[in-house]
C-alpha cells in the first residue's frame, strides 16, 4: 500500500477500457503502525497521498471527463484493510460499530460522512466543523478511526492483559483467558477480528458500487457484443432476459483433474442453459457470413464454480456465472454458446483485450522425436489453458510459443512437461516478436500488374500520424463505424483531408490492425465502379502484407498505404481474387521498402523498488542493457526508492538475475510491455558485416536483428528487391537512380 504498483495501473487501466466501475481496498494498513511506526496524524496523510495519486492515474487514464470515478471514503467505495491481521472496514461500517456500541440510535451514515478530510469534531458544542477548534483537536479519522486502531494494536504488542481487557471491553469485545496466553499474531488477529466483526464493510461497498447482473446488462451488451443493436437477440441481453434465446459468453477454460479436457467457464446473458440441451458453439472466427468457426455439442454438466468449491446444478439463469463440461473441444481461448435451434443471424461476443502482449517466443521440439504428436497435442492444450499464450507453427517447421516474459514461458513449460503432454521437451534460447515499419513517404509510386497483364495497382506507403495505430487497437476508432463519422473522427484528431478520411477501406492485418488501407485515387482518373469490384481482393491482399512484412515475415505496424492509380479489367474472368489478391500484396510490399523501411522492437516499462544505496547499481544494468531511465524518485513515507525505466524486451533476459545480483538482492524489479520502438539502423544497409559471436554496434542492430530472424525462420539472408518488383519498376527504379546519379555529377 506504499504506493501505486505498476499491476495495480495496469488494472486501473483495464477496468476503464472494460467500463467497469472501481472500488478500491487499501491493504497492509497495519503496516504503518508495526513497521513505519507513523503517528496518527502521519499514516492519515499518508492514506490519503495513497488515495490522490490513484485518483490522478484514473483521471489520467479516463479518456473522457464524463467517464472519471472518483475515489472516496466519505462514498464508500474504499475500504481499508489488513489481511494478515484479519479485519477490514469502510468508514460506513465504522460509523454503525459507534452506534452498536453507545446505544444511541444516531445516523450512521451521516456520521461517516464527517470521518474523512478536513472534518473536526468539537467537544464543547458536540459537533464537526472545517476549522480545527481552539482546543487543537484532531481530524475526525485520525480521532475516531485510526487512535482507537493504534490503541489496540500497542497494547496487544505491549502486551499488558488487564489495559487490553479494559480497551476490548470499552469495544464490546470480551475474550477468554486462554486468548491471552496466544503469541501475539494470533491474539492480534483475534481481537481485531472480535472488534470488526465479519466483512460486512467490504460486501456493503460491492451490493452499492457494483451494479448488479441485470443493471449492469445493457452497458456491457453494448460494449462486448459485435451485433446489431437493433435485433431481438441484442435487447433479450439488454433485459437479461430468462424467456429469451441462449447467449452464453465463454471466456476461460478450466482443465479437468487429469487434463484431459477442459471445463467451459462462462456468463449467461439470456435464456436458461441447462443440463442435455444441445448448443452451437461459436469460435473467434465465427461469423454469419463464414460458418467455419462453428460445432454442435451437448452440454453434460454444470456447476456453479466458487474457488475451490464445485456445486452441481441442472440450470442457470441470465445473469450468472457458471462451468459447463461438454462444449470445450473446439474452443480455443473464447466462444459463444446459443440455441442449436435458433434461426436468426448470431454474432459472437467479441474475445477478450488485454493492456499487454505476447512478445516473447521460444521454439520447442520433444527429445524424442516419436513424440512430437503428444507435444503438439499439449501446446494445443497450453492455448486453451493460458489466455494471452499464442502457439504457432513457423515456416520453417518449428513449433513456437509466445508469451508475456520470462517467467510466464517458465509456467508454461512447466505445465506442458508436467501437466498437458507429459515428454521431455527441448526448449531453444527465447527471442522477441519485432514489428515492421516506414519512417517516409514511398519514394516513387509503386505498382504490379497482374500475372495476365490486365490489371495494373499503384500503390504508396506513409507513416501514421502520432497515437492513430495505438486508437485503432484501443478500439477508439473502429471501420465499422459509418463513414460519416469515420471521417469526422480522422478530420478532427488528426487533420486527415475530407476526401482521405472518408476513403478509408480497411485497417489492417485484422479489423484492429495499426495499418490503413485507403483509396486516394480520383473518379476522373480511375473507374471506380470496376476498382470497387476488386476492393475485396485489394484489402484481402493487404492484410496478408500487413500480416507478414518483407523484410523478415513479421507484423507490419503504423504504415498508411494509399492506393494512387488502378487499372482494373472490365471483364470479371480477368479480375479474379486469383489475380488480385497476390498483386495487391505484392505492391503494397514495394511502396513499404520504397519508404524506407526500419524494424521496430517491444520495450518494457520496468518498475524498480530499490534502498537508496543501491540506484548506482541499478544504473549500471540499466546502460549495459540498452536501458532509458525516465525517473528515480524517493517513495513517500518509506527509506525506498522508485527506479522507472524502459528496457527493451530482447535485453531483458536475465535482467532481474542480474539486478539482484548487483543489488545483493535488495532489489525488486516488477516489468510489463509498453509500446514498440524503432531499432537503431537501417536493416537493408548491405555494407554492414556482421561478425559471428561479436556484439554488434547500435547503428547495426537492425540489421543484425533482421538477418537473424530470417536464419532462424528458414529464409535467405536478405530482402530481395527484385522478388516484389516488376520488370518496369526495376527500369524505372534503374532510371531514377542513373539521374540523381547524372545530377551528383
């Protein structure tokens, strides 16, 4: 409770991309009475630092002021806590122990209401006023609240039984003479949990800030539901409606005892699901128009699922949370359950975001060949079991996984060799994802026929303007949105022309991909009946490009490609997806190393929590590893430091080995991926010689980092030109560069 952690940002973040409302419970209050031994008055300023600066972060992060929850105790929507004590309160639960202990019928809440901020109470006229009075009391949280907690505490420790009995008894809280003969922890624990009771605290704030099932349906319907707003289907949801067809959204998958199979754990948002009735089971892939992602399965089993408890039951209605055993053979991270009979159009609930990516990879074979069948079978089952996991086959034949870091890779392992295939699996050094990029304009309009010579597209690659692919994978900005108010958004965020902005045909590689594909050819020039005819087979095109880049098959990221001229055959026999679709990819790739294409890297943002002594230390393996510091502050309260810094993710392994072993273990390092980087370089710059087992300097890394993963994939060693080009743009690219040669002259 020291301070804001970086996990704890990160789920600040998460509830406001979700809009999900926040409640917040402070922890380790203890800890400033045991360990800091603040006075009073300090630890009241101390929570309410606490407080501020997650309200800050909240503000920070909420993208309108509408949006902004406020963080307070006078609200109850924060409560203060000590697991290991066992007790926990909000000031609302505080307020009724006064009125349960005096006797005195008063309102509760109207008394917590006055425990927080600058409120103090003065005994001459019994009332709170906002000005200390003369007598120089203390705020009313520091007199009510946190004194009678610091007069338990000491004289539990002090451990004087008859002034303990005296202050239990002032509480209502009598104990049994063996209670006092306990060591201190457990008579601690004893007379805080007798004196606060149950958690009644705690659960009131959920039942008043937590909306329930039903309230909280249609703001959730709306955000997670790819659907039309207009069907039937979409306002049973909306009601949580139990006469309604089935809608189940199934988000995790919980493996069996023997990890054989897995169990379905998902929300009913309409009908009743019970037991035997038969269900489609729809994938991410799924959609009305391409029934590929879909099987039909019966549900054998359900259980409301409650930490380790199983309780068996035959139905559940709209609104709960509930395991389903049956259904789970075709779902790979989350599906979509309805009626079997239901003939309408069904659109999934759409898969889970997450504020972090898989970037790191490692590529795995089983020591014994003869049992790659069972690996594979247990990476399939590692995919189901971990959410942000991506398990793929390279083209080069090797199985790779893709995880978070370090230690979620160790996990991983761990459960594949023990859990889900049981073989000795080799694992090979982990490496990062990059990304591919352009930091110009293409240098020349770039185009491709198609192999019939009937066709002709002219292409140009740009960068995006600062922040527009991070809105486009934020989900800010989505191409299902109308046009006229796609091109509003692009007009007034980013000064996009009129024209440009309501042009915009795909993003890409996927429907939240960091590229733009747009249309920015003119009716005067172009036939745009026939061009809109292959506009599929264009963005189809695109987002395979997008998807595997040139210079190394990695994603494409922040790059606008701009259609500038297109001869599209009138005849449908010679415009097929056929033709169009590789030469579209083919374009896009020469504008993309027109533009002068440079890699980019994921970075970490690494929190450091550190003892002054050792910054110096933390410095040093920061600098040998590529590190930037963005700040080094003392922790308020605490002899701590706070070390911020970002650390790119393939200078990363071993860092937090190598932090404690130049700190001696003092200390602790908490890291999560942040944003993408160019790497320092030119990849194509064939006069850069990479010597084998020497560290390259920082102007080669992008060239190092290129022609080793296209080692490591299978591919030839550099990117070669002429593979994407036409003969006609090689002449012309010969003929541009014998004049600029002709001008030097």
């Amino acid at each position: 409770m020291f301070s804001i952690c970086v996990n704890t940002e990160r789920a600040i973040r998460h509830a406001i991309q979700e809009r999900l409302p926040i409640v917040v419970v402070i922890n380790k209050v203890d800890r400033l009475i045991t360990e800091l031994k603040l006075p009073p008055k300090d630890a009241y300023h101390k929570l309410r630092h606490t407080i501020e600066v997650i309200n800050n972060h909240i503000t920070a992060v909420s993208s309108t002021a509408g949006d902004v929850q406020v963080i307070d105790p006078a609200a109850g929507n924060l409560c203060f806590a000590s697991g290991s004590a066992g007790w926990c309160f909000t000031l609302q639960s505080f307020a009724k122990l006064y009125v349960k202990l005096h006797g005195i019928p008063f309102d509760a809440n109207k008394f917590a209401s006055r425990l927080w901020g600058d409120y103090y109470y003065d005994p001459a006229t019994r009332t709170f006023k906002k000005k200390q009075p003369a007598s120089g009391a203390e705020r009313s949280f520091v007199q009510f609240i946190l004194e009678p907690l610091y007069k338990i505490y000491s004289q539990v420790i002090g451990e004087h039984k008859k002034s303990v009995e005296t202050t239990l008894a002032e509480l209502g809280v009598t104990l049994s003479n063996a209670a006092y003969k306990l060591n201190v922890r457990p008579l601690l624990r004893l007379a805080c949990s007798s004196v606060f009771g149950s958690a009644t605290g705690f659960t009131d704030m959920l039942v008043h800030h937590i909306p329930s099932a039903k309230e909280a349906a249609s703001k959730k319907v709306d955000h997670i539901y790819t659907g039309p707003k207009s069907s039937t289907l979409y306002t049973a949801m909306s009601n949580c409606d139990p006469s309604g067809p089935l809608m189940v959204n199934i988000t995790k998958l919980y493996p069996k005892s023997d990890c054989s199979v897995f169990d379905a754990f998902g929300r009913v948002y309409s009908g009743e699901i019970h037991t035997g009735q038969t269900v489609r089971v729809l994938g991410e892939g799924y959609s009305p128009d391409d029934e590929e992602d879909m099987t039909v399965k019966e549900v054998t089993k359900l259980w409301v699922y409650q930490a380790r408890y199983r309780i068996p039951i035959n139905k559940a209605p709209p609104g709960s949370w509930v395991l389903i055993e049956g259904v789970d053979a075709s779902i790979m991270k989350t599906a979509t359950l309805c009626d079997s009979e239901y003939d309408d159009d069904v659109y999934i609930f759409r898969p889970l975001q997450f504020n972090t990516l898989p970037v790191v990879k490692t590529a795995t074979e089983p020591l014994n060949p003869s049992e790659l069948p069972k690996m594979v079978e247990g990476l399939r089952k590692i995919s189901k079991s971990y959410p942000l996991a991506i398990t793929k086959v390279e083209e080069s034949g090797e199985h790779t996984i893709l995880g978070t870091g370090e230690l979620y890779l160790d996990s991983i392992m761990k459960d594949l060799r023990e859990l889900y295939s049981e073989v000795e699996v080799k694992v090979a050094d982990p490496v990062v994802s990059f990304c591919e990029t352009v930091v110009e304009s293409s240098s020349m309009k770039c185009f491709a026929e198609t192999p019939n010579k009937k066709n002709k597209i002219t292409m140009i690659a740009e960068p995006l303007e600062r922040g527009l692919a991070e809105d486009i994978e934020n989900g800010v900005v989505s191409v299902d949105w109308p046009r006229k108010k796609l091109g509003d958004f692009f007009q007034n965020r980013y000064d996009w022309d009129l024209l440009a902005a309501r042009s915009i045909w795909a993003f890409g590689p996927d429907k939240q991909g960091p590229n733009i594909l747009l249309d920015d050819t003119l009716s005067s020039e172009v036939d745009k009946s026939l061009l809109n005819s292959v506009k599929d087979s264009i963005v189809q095109g695109f987002q395979w490009g997008a998807r595997e880049g040139p210079l190394c098959d990695e994603p494409i990221r922040n790059v606008k490609f701009k259609i500038v001229d297109a001869k599209i055959a009138p005849e449908p026999l010679h415009r097929g997806t056929g033709q169009i679709i590789p030469t579209a990819r083919r374009v896009a790739y020469s504008a993309f190393l027109m533009a002068t294409p440079r890699l980019m890297e994921p970075v970490y943002y690494v929190e450091i929590q550190t003892p002054i002594d050792c910054v110096s230390a933390i410095y040093t393996v920061l600098s040998r590893r590529r590190g930037h510091i963005t700040a080094d502050v003392p922790q308020p309260g605490t002899p701590a430091y706070i070390v911020k810094a970002f650390v790119p993710v393939i200078e990363s392994f071993g860092f937090e080995t190598d932090l404690r072993y130049h700190t001696q273990g003092q200390a602790f390092a908490v890291s999560t991926f942040d944003h993408w980087a160019i790497v320092p370089g030119d990849p194509l710059d064939k006069s850069i010689v990479l010597r084998p087992l020497e560290p390259a300097p920082i102007q080669y890394l992008a060239r190092e980092f290129m022609v080793k993963t296209r080692r490591r994939k299978g591919m030839s060693e550099d990117v070669s030109i002429n593979k994407f080009f036409d003969e006609a743009m090689v002449v012309e690219l010969a003929q541009q560069e014998a004049d600029l040669h002709q001008q030097m002259i």
